[in-house]
C-alpha cells in the first residue's frame, strides 16, 4: 500500500462533477494498493497503523512553526482518494504502465475497509472527513500549505 500525504490549507473534491465535500487546514490523502497487498493477511492490523498515523501525524506547524500538531490538534480534516496511478511504472517508455496495482476488484473491498475505518475514527474525534468514490473520475482541488508531501509504503 501507498499513501501520498499532502498538507494543505483548505481542499475539496467533486466525484463526476458533484461536489462532495470540502475541509479547512488538513490533509489530502491518496492511497493506492499493489500486488502485494492482496495476499496481506495482516489488514485489520495494518490499517489500524495508517489510521492512528494519519491523524497522530505532526506535520502541521506550533506556535514556534515547528511541526509539532496533528490533524486532531488542529481540528482538521481529511480528504481521502484512491488513486492507482501512485503504482505507475514509467521506466520504459512514455505510457505509464500499471501492472504493480491490484486489480481493481480486489483492490475496492480494501479501500473500502480503510476508508470506513478512517472515516469512523475521525467522526468519533469530531473531525472532518470526506472521501472519493473508487474508481470514479475525480477532481480534487488542493491548496498545499508548505508545500509538505509524504510518500509512505505500508
């Protein structure tokens, strides 16, 4: 699994022209599954792990502009999207290629799962939080705020 972490100032996502939903100072988070994770007999665990660290994560800036805050600290949000593209391999070529994705029909149930875990997690601290539709085409407006982007294999 892949996840790109991007803090940002504000953001909003719109699923096939429809807007869905939009957060102040938070993150945006793409994630992405491989090969690899289909055979992951460890899921509940692991997901638990990328939950606690999204919203434990201290990328966000003290009053000394440390990054020292969560987004629980700050009483952000989370914008949540699969993305498959993250396992592009564009070694050979121009076309990317994505034979390292899972298939998308294994890969749905586990986003599915992350996302509802995620979801539940930050509904219970009262955060917000918004999510993509698997496999729906998608724009996500994103005003990055650093810029701070964190690529993160599970």
């Amino acid at each position: 699994m892949r996840l790109v972490i991007q803090r940002v100032s504000r953001g909003s996502i719109r699923v096939d022209g429809e807007n869905v939903g939009r957060i102040n100072k938070g993150l945006v988070v793409y994630v992405g599954f491989s090969e690899e994770d289909g055979d992951r007999s460890d899921v509940n665990v692991v997901f638990k792990k990328v939950v606690d660290k999204l919203i434990g994560l201290r990328i966000f800036p003290d009053e000394n502009g440390k990054m020292n805050l969560s987004v629980r600290d700050i009483n952000g949000g989370i914008i949540f999207v699969s993305n498959f593209t993250l396992y592009a391999n564009i070694a050979k070529g121009k076309r990317p290629s994505f034979t390292s994705a899972l298939n998308p029909s294994l890969a749905e149930p586990l986003y599915k799962k992350l996302e509802s875990m995620l979801e539940s997690t930050m509904e219970k601290e009262g955060l917000t939080f918004v999510h993509g539709t698997f496999g729906a085409f998608m724009e996500i407006d994103a005003i990055s705020w650093g810029p701070v982007n964190i690529v993160w294999d599970v």
